[in-house]
C-alpha cells in the first residue's frame, strides 16, 4: 500500500496573536526612539578654519599644510618600512622551505633509487629468477634435481649439474624422477637404469591434494563436532626413500641439512615439498613460474627444504625445449602454433589423433582449428579460437594430464657436462643397491597407464639454463638481431622455402638419432652451428610472410 504523503504545516494563525506580535513590534520600536532622543544625535563639528581677520593667516596655513605633509611622509616611509620587513620576512621563510624542499627532494631521490634498484628486478623477471636460483644452490647442502618422467632428459639442466659438481665434493646432487604415474612401468624402469649411471635417482609421485593450512587452524579455532576432510585423491610414493637419504646424509654431516629443489618449470618442486612435508606449505598449480622467490619449509629438526623459482630456459635451445620448459614470461614471446607444430612433430601423427579423438590433419592450424571445435573454444561468429586451443594443449602437456612418455637412448654414455672423476666418486661414496631395492618397492606400489594409451614423444636431449643474471639480456639481444636477419632472408625470395623444408627434415634426422642414442649433444651442436643464423629461426618466422605484401601498391 502506498504511504499518504504528509500534508505541511500551515503558516495561518489567528488574529489574536497577529495584533498581539505586532503591538509588541510598535512598543520596542518606541522604546528604541525614545532613547535615541535622549542621547541626541551629535553630529561632526566642521573646521571652520582661520578667520582672514587672524595676523599671521598665510603663515599658519602654510605651517599646516607642511605639518600635514610631514605626516603624510612620516606614513608612507612606516609603510615601507613595514612592507621590506615583511619581504625580509618572506624571503626568510622561503630559503627556509627551499633548504627544506632540497633536503626533502634529496631524501626522496635517495629512496626513489633505493626502489628502483629493488624494482629493476621484478619478481616475474628472468634476472630475478637466476638471483633466487643461484642462492638456493649456494645456501644448499644436498641439491635436489626434479625431472619429469616423461622426459627425463629434456628436463635435465647442464648448466645446474655442473655448477654444484664443481663445488669441490661439498654439496651432493640427486636426481628425482617425479610423475612416474604418467609414464608406463617397463620405460620408468629403464629411465632409472640410465640415469643411475650417473647421479643417484629417486623415482617419486607427489600427492596432488593436501591439507591446507588454514583449515586446520579452523579446525583447532572453532573445535566443530564436523569432521572437516579434503578429498585425497591420489596419495605420496618415493617419500620415504627420499628421507631416508636424507637423514642418512644429516647424520654423517651430523648438522641439519639445508636441501634445495631445483628444476624447469612445471615438473613438480613444489609438489615434493608438500607431499615430504604433509601439507600444503607451498603454491602449486598448472601456471607456468609459480614460485617467484625461495621458501623455506622445514620438513623436521634435521631436514629443511627451500624452494626455489624455476630454471630459465636459454632462447639457444630447441623450439620443442622452450615450448615446454620456459617460464609464463617467454609465453607471450613464443608464437603458439609454432610451439604445438614443434609438439606435434616430435610425436605420431595417430596416437595424437587418438588421444584427442580429432580426424585426419593437414598441418598444425587445422589440428588447432579441429580442437577449438571439438571443446567449443569458439569466437564471434562460430570462428575457432586457435590460440585458446594452443594454450590448452600447452597446458596439458606442461601439467599432469597428457601420458607421454620418451625412450632413454639404446647405449648409455657419459654426458659432457660431467666428468669421470665426478661420477666415479659418486659410484664410489653412495649404495646404489639399496636405492634399487627402495626404487623397485616404490614402483610396485603405484599404479601406471597403459602403453597403448600413451604418446611415444621424442626427446630433443638437454635443455640448456641461465644461471648467471647478466646473460639474458646479451642473448636477448642476439636473439632479435637474428630474428631481424631471418625477416630480411625471408623476404628476398620464395627459393630459400625448398631449403627450409630440407633443413627441417635434417632437424627432424637429427632429433630421431639423437633419441636413440647414434649422436650426441656435442654433434647436434656442432652441425647446428653451421648453420646460418637466419634459417634456425626462420621456422618460427614463416607466419611473417604476410607482411611482405604492400597494400599501398595497387597491383594489376
């Protein structure tokens, strides 16, 4: 029901009160006038000034008007004394805020250069990344290596391995094989084979979902009758083995260990530290470079983990090594269809097809194309969205959601980033039995894919790291001068597209060999230089060919 409006006050009154206010008016006006009579009005006297009768008239006269200007002169030098004291004044106070301003503008240039020296290394930097890296390796006693089971060696830095060799026996490196769930039983195996030829390795599964913090701190708060539990949907295997070394190696040190974990992004450091730990201490996610700077968690008295940011991928290494193991950073840098082309060629063609049950493809835009339609990634107008489809299919590769898996070569030799000195020691100074028989329990207790259902990927080998901060920019920095040659290279003529094609099939040889195990790394890198600069990158440049067309120029 809608609410009647209030109606006003009305301003009528009765008579009686009317002539009553208004009598009261009249008599205080009387009253007023009344005294004003008594006091009278007195008004200025006027000068009448001196009689001409008076002696002396001219001279009086002259007299005042001299008195007058005196006193008049007398005024105006008093009002200019009054006005220099006040700029005295002002002048003072100026220099007093200028001094002020000065000092205050000194301090504030000061902390300003303070602060853009902490920001010139942004967090989501890559110079920040190689300064928490480089600390974690030097604070560590043990240095924990992580590498993805489905590519063990792709995720191997030389670089890494080889700076905590050289620090004269006093800091260990292990290796941990983690995603062994995602890769087929007999390859597992066979990866652990080859890699304990070198380093120690630990077979490893992290547990995906952990306890958070915050809810048991509601837990003990409020004391709820509820039984609050997470869904633990897959559980830890390989953590016992992993703190076995290590509180073997913090009783023969007899000092509480520091270990530091190390590894490109998304092969899971985070995720070992909360299945060692029990709980989620540290951020994990399928997002590229989410650790930005160390974190200490302490496992127990003996044991503490540091967590560190990812390794940075050098721009030197192989389209299929920066698809896969650079940071979110280089992202945006890397052109997505060529990142999944250079997937896409490192696997069979069918059991990619089967995998995402897409048709028979043409080329990498028409897989992308078929994929946006399949999850109905589309755009204004029923387009699909190829680049969403890219990133997802980034996603999956770089996360848990893709089982592929790499074949170790067929003859193991040594790498050339470790010498024999090295390895022997190593060979010599731990038990590699008891590590098999821990590995083999770990193994039996787990649960892996069929490998009918999983993608056979060749690996490109090592992927080399940045490890110093200042090497980024200089290989930035290359990195564009080639990109600019290669554009130029492009656009001279259609001819140099045979020699392109044949250069990547010799790529395409080289990483088949590569993967058996018929060439090294040294090799690859030897024949790579030979190469023209121009055409290493041109295969990340052919979508550049639209710009050469003019359409200033008509063409008829």
């Amino acid at each position: 029901m809608r609410r009647p409006k209030l109606k006003k006050a009305s301003k009528r009154m009765s008579c009686h009160k009317r002539y009553k206010i208004q009598k009261k008016v009249r008599e205080h006006n009387r009253k007023l006038h009344k005294e004003a009579k008594k006091r009278g009005h007195k008004k200025p006297k006027k000068d009448l000034g001196v009689p001409n009768t008076a002696p002396f008239k001219e001279e009086v006269l002259r007299e005042a008007e001299q008195r007058k200007q005196r006193r008049e002169e007398l005024k105006q030098k008093q009002k200019l004394d009054r006005q220099k004291e006040q700029e005295k004044k002002r002048k003072h106070e100026a220099n007093k805020k200028d001094v002020s301003e000065v000092k205050h503008h000194e301090k504030k240039s000061a902390t300003q250069q303070k602060a853009k020296s902490d920001q010139q290394v942004d967090k989501n930097s890559k110079k920040s990344f190689c300064r928490e890296l480089k600390k974690v390796i030097e604070a560590s006693d043990v240095v924990l290596e992580v590498l993805d089971a489905r590519d063990p060696l792709g995720s191997r830095c030389p670089q890494v391995e080889q700076l905590v060799s050289q620090s004269d026996g006093e800091k260990k490196l292990f290796l941990i094989l983690n995603k062994i769930d995602l890769v087929p039983k007999e390859n597992v195996e066979k990866w652990l084979i080859f890699l304990n030829n070198e380093l120690p390795t630990v077979a490893f599964k992290s547990a995906m979902q952990l306890k958070d913090k915050t809810v048991q701190e509601r837990k003990r708060t409020k004391k709820q009758s509820a039984y609050i539990e997470l869904s633990r949907a897959s559980l830890c295997f390989g953590s016992e083995c992993l703190l076995k070394l290590l509180r073997e190696d913090s009783v023969a040190k007899d000092k509480a260990l520091q270990v530091g974990v190390v590894g490109f992004p998304n092969v899971g450091k985070s995720s070992i530290i909360n299945s060692l730990k029990e709980m989620r201490a540290c951020n994990v996610g399928p997002v590229k470079a989410l650790t930005k700077s160390i974190q200490a968690v302490h496992i127990d008295k003996h044991i503490k983990m540091l967590d560190s940011p990812c390794i940075v991928a050098a721009p030197c290494c192989s389209p299929v090594a920066l698809a896969l193991r650079s940071s979110h950073t280089d992202v945006a840098a890397i052109n997505l269809v060529d990142s999944v082309d250079a997937i896409l060629k490192h696997c069979s063609k069918q059991q990619i097809m089967l995998n995402y049950n897409i048709p028979d493809y043409r080329n990498t835009l028409e897989f992308l194309t078929l994929l946006a339609q399949k999850r109905g990634m589309l755009k204004k107008g029923g387009l699909a969205d190829t680049e969403g489809a890219a990133k997802l299919l980034l996603y999956d590769w770089t996360g848990a959601k893709v089982s592929y898996y790499s074949r170790p070569p067929a003859a193991w030799t040594l790498s050339p980033h470790l010498s024999n000195d090295v390895v022997a020691a190593v060979q010599q100074s731990f038990n590699f039995q008891e590590l098999e028989e821990d590995n083999k329990s770990t193994l039996k207790a787990n649960k892996y894919p069929n490998q009918a259902s999983s993608i056979v990927f060749q690996s490109p080998g090592f992927t080399d790291g940045i490890i110093d901060d200042q090497l980024p920019e200089k290989e930035m920095e290359q990195e564009s001068m080639e990109a600019s040659e290669a554009e130029e290279e492009l656009t001279e003529g259609a001819d140099e597209g045979d020699e392109i094609e044949s250069d990547i099939d010799d790529m395409e040889k080289e990483s088949d060999r590569t993967a058996s195990g018929e060439i090294t790394s040294e090799e690859l890198n030897a024949n790579r230089g030979n190469l023209p600069a121009g055409k290493q990158l041109s295969l990340d440049k052919t979508g550049d060919l639209d710009d050469a067309y003019d359409f200033n120029t008509d063409y008829m």
